[in-house]
C-alpha cells in the first residue's frame, strides 16, 4: 500500500496533470497542495496517511511481531514508489500514518510540534523535521528506550528525504507553504 502514489494519480484524474512537474516535482500532500487544489491536496495528506495505518493496524492485531517491519515497508514504499521508478514523496504523511497506528499519543504529538513549529516559520519541511525529531526525543525523556531506535531511524530516513529543503532552508531559499 505504501507504493500507492495518491498524489500522482489524484492530480492526473481531476486536474489532468503531472505532479512531478509541479513544485518540487515530488508526490507528497504539500506538493499537491501546490497545484492550487486545496481538495486534491488533503485528499493527498488523508490518503497518504491512511495507507500506512491500514496495514498497520491490520498487523498490529495479527502479527504484532512484525509491527515496526511494516511500518519501515509503508513509509519506504511511498518515498520509493515501484509505480513511478522509485521516486516518491517525503514520507512525511506516511510517518504520521505510522506514528497513529503505533500509539494515538505519538500523531498527536507530532502534530504538535509540527504546528507550533509552522506556524512560527511557515516551512513544511522544518515543522516536519522538527515533528520527526520530536518523537525519539519524547520517548527518550520518558525512559521508554524499547522504541527510540525505530523512531531514531524514522527520523534519519526523513532528515534523508529532506536533505534539500534543509540546504534551502540553510541558503534562505526555501518556500514558504501555504496550508490554508
């Protein structure tokens, strides 16, 4: 399910579109958002997320042993989508999909922290590292060591997806994101 590239197909059924050569050119919700269609963007976000809790939540009540594989699976299957020659989106809807089907608690607080920090500088990519970051630093203030190196790797592989949103940002050259 993580290969299902919503982004993609949504803007090439209702806008007749190609995503890839709109914006940044990636797959993802704030991508999408970018072609003007508020609708097609958070279709994209609902989307995106739903197709990591879905099998995940169908894991955790049946294979709960291979919880955190699953997880790895749904986000590397968007980043790296089969379907589009392994060029996917950031994976950050993705994660929060896993951050909800793993604890409520989790989602929540990268929402959080995603929205104080969007709001504060008006960057998607910043407010998602930020949010990323803020889940292993949760539980390693909490004591709860079990799950920091998931979430540890998680954060990695999104710093990784992010890595020139973080040059622009560095430069001054990032764009800002309207969410509204």
């Amino acid at each position: 399910m993580g290969s299902i590239p919503f982004g993609f197909i949504l803007t090439k059924i209702f806008l007749k579109k190609d995503i890839r050569e709109i914006g940044s050119g990636n797959i993802g919700a704030t991508n999408a958002l970018r072609t003007g269609n508020k609708v097609i963007g958070y279709s994209t976000l609902i989307l995106d997320i739903l197709k990591a809790v879905i099998p995940i939540v169908y894991v955790k009540i049946f294979y709960q042993d291979f919880l955190y594989i699953t997880s790895l699976c749904a986000f590397l299957g968007h980043v790296f989508p089969v379907w589009l020659k392994f060029k996917g989106g950031k994976g950050v809807a993705t994660y929060l999909g896993i951050l909800f089907a793993i604890n409520f608690y989790f989602g929540i607080i990268f929402i959080i922290s995603w929205f104080i920090t969007f709001f504060i500088s008006k960057f998607s990519s910043l407010s998602s590292l930020i949010g990323a970051a803020s889940i292993p630093i949760y539980l390693i203030i909490l004591t709860q060591f079990d799950q920091v190196v998931f979430f540890t790797i998680m954060f990695v592989l999104i710093f990784f997806t992010h890595r020139e949103n973080i040059k622009r940002l560095k430069n001054k050259e990032e764009t800002k994101t309207k969410i509204y």
